[in-house]
C-alpha cells in the first residue's frame, strides 16, 4: 500500500529541525504538510553509497501522486498537523519490500483521517538496505530511531504530549516498525545532535499486514534478500526477525492482516501475536478472511474499514488519545 504524503520543502522551512518550531508558532491554521530531512548533514555510513536517489510512479502512466523513492540517499519526515491536536502523535512507515519506499506526494488518506482524529501524523521516507550503507540491515532501522526522535524534540511546540508516540508499519515498513517497536534497548547509531537524547521506545504499535520474521518458511523472499543477500546464515536471519527479539516492556500491539495475502504469509502476524502474547505484551489481531495485500483506510463499502476502527479504539484503550 501506498501512504500517500507530500515531498514538497515547506516554504520558508530554514534547513533542519531547529527552525520548524518558531515556523509553527508563526501559523494560526496548520499547513496540510510539512517536511524535514531526518539527518542534520549527510545521513550516517554512507562513504561506500554510489546510488542516485529516483523517484518513479508504481504504476506507468498512473496516478501522479502514487509514486515511489528507490535507492533513497536523503531520507525525509512528512508532518499533517491536525486543527485540534489532542496530545498524540503517531510515524507511520509505508512498504516497498525494501526495494523501494511506496510513498506519494500530496498527503494520503490515512494520515488525513489520523488528522480527523486529532493526531499528528507523520510519514517516515527511509534508506533501503541493499544500497551499500554500512549499517546494512539496521539502516532503516536508524532512521525510524532518528525519525521517533526528531518527533519527540519538536513535540512540545506542536501540542504534542513527547511519550505519546506511537508507530504504524505497513508490510515491509511493518518490519521496520516492528523492530523499532523491539529494538529500544539499542543505538543504531552515535548521537548527531540533542534531538538524539529522546528515547526510541513507541508508546504503542500498529502492524498492518506486516513482515515479520526472515526465518524458513514464512519469511519474505524479496526482504529477506534485500535485507540480507541472497545466502543468509540461521543467525543473520533470526537477527532481523522481530519476533526473536520481544522485550519485556514491548508497547502495546496491534496486528491487522488477511488470510489470503499473496505477497507477505499472514504467518508472520501470527508469530508476532504469538511473540507478544508469550512475553504477556497486551496485542490485539485482527485477521480478516479475504482482503489480500495492502488494504487501506475504507472498505469496499466505501466506509472506514474495521481493522481501523479497531486500531482506533485500540489506541483509545491503551491511552494515546481519549
């Protein structure tokens, strides 16, 4: 699924985080969107990289906005800010097998109906694995810590409680939710500026048709190989397995995937569940019969979908919003 944002530079958005605050304090009605590079300078363990960022549409001759970054050199957060902010933000991880990020230009209807809801919603661009970055498989796990961070250094200028941060990951950003979500207890990377003395820790989890694990036999061929090259060994991939990995205090999960998915075994939300329950973790999954890959914000009814509302409460529930 596409998460459609908006990759236009905020007008008069002076480079890096630091100017944004005084931007927002400036605004009476929040702009639809606003973007920000996630790394003050060049991104970190790039002296090896070769590749030429590219932008390309999924779909040749489609939709303008449903487009997607390959070979990304310049990773970026998107910002919709809602009218009334109730206190939570939530980062939002789109997919692309970690061939590319599916991401859109001109904001998309999940982050618009987070906004409806009162929350800050942003969107997380991100590097992909296979680029030659030295942190290999944990690069886009960098900037998920960096991205949840930057949030939590801005948070206070944009009504936003800083511990109410919580993560939605859609299939192979799923993955990088879910190790985001497991992973806290680690840095990827040193520190580059203050915003890099937040915690990483999500306040609650939100997995939609997710990668999961890169062990036989439910693993995603394409991540596991983009993540790990064509031969990995056992321990590589239990590595990069995020239900391997549950702390005790993993945030509160909720899981959301189809019986017939084609493309990511639904084996691997089950093993998620299966993870979080053995660690008494509080998860909620939603298992739909038919609904394939990459199911979005309405159903065919034209309606929120359930597995939305579902999430909707269950974020409710655990207290990120009232």
């Amino acid at each position: 699924m596409a998460i459609e944002t908006d990759r236009r530079a905020l007008l008069g958005l002076a480079a890096g985080l630091a100017a944004m605050p005084a931007l927002a304090r400036a605004q009476d009605t929040p702009p639809a969107i606003e973007t920000v590079d996630l790394w003050p300078k060049a991104a970190p363990g790039g002296e090896k990289v070769t590749v030429t960022e590219r932008v390309i549409l999924r779909t040749p001759g489609g939709d303008p906005n449903d487009t997607a970054f390959l070979n990304v050199t310049k990773p970026w957060l998107t910002m919709r800010r809602p009218a009334k902010p109730n206190g939570a933000a939530v980062l939002m991880i789109p997919g692309g097998g970690y061939v590319r990020v599916a991401v859109g230009k001109n904001g998309g209807p999940i982050d618009a109906w987070l906004a409806s809801l009162g929350v800050t919603a942003f969107v997380m661009d991100y590097r992909l694995p296979a680029d030659g970055w030295a942190a290999g498989p944990d690069v886009a796990l960098q900037d998920a810590q960096r991205a949840i961070r930057l949030i939590r250094a801005r948070a206070p200028s944009l009504g936003v409680d800083p511990a109410k941060v919580a993560v939605i990951g859609f299939s192979a950003g799923g993955h990088v939710a879910a190790r985001l979500a497991t992973q806290y207890g680690r840095d990827t990377y040193a520190a580059v500026d203050e915003a890099d003395s937040q915690p990483t820790r999500p306040f609650a989890t939100g997995l939609f048709y997710p990668v999961v694990t890169a062990t036989l036999p439910h693993a995603h061929g394409q991540s596991v190989r983009q993540l790990l090259g064509a031969t990995p060994t056992d321990a590589q991939r239990i590595a990069v397995s995020a239900e391997q990995h549950v702390p005790a205090d993993a945030p509160p999960t909720f899981i959301a995937a189809a019986a017939d998915d084609r493309v990511v075994p639904v084996e691997n939300s089950v093993l998620m569940w299966q993870a979080l329950r053995a660690k008494k973790i509080p998860v909620e999954m939603h298992l739909q019969e038919v609904g394939g890959h990459g199911f979005g914000l309405k159903g065919p009814d034209g309606q929120v979908a359930p597995s939305m509302l579902a999430l909707d409460a269950f974020f409710r529930r655990h207290g990120l919003y009232a």
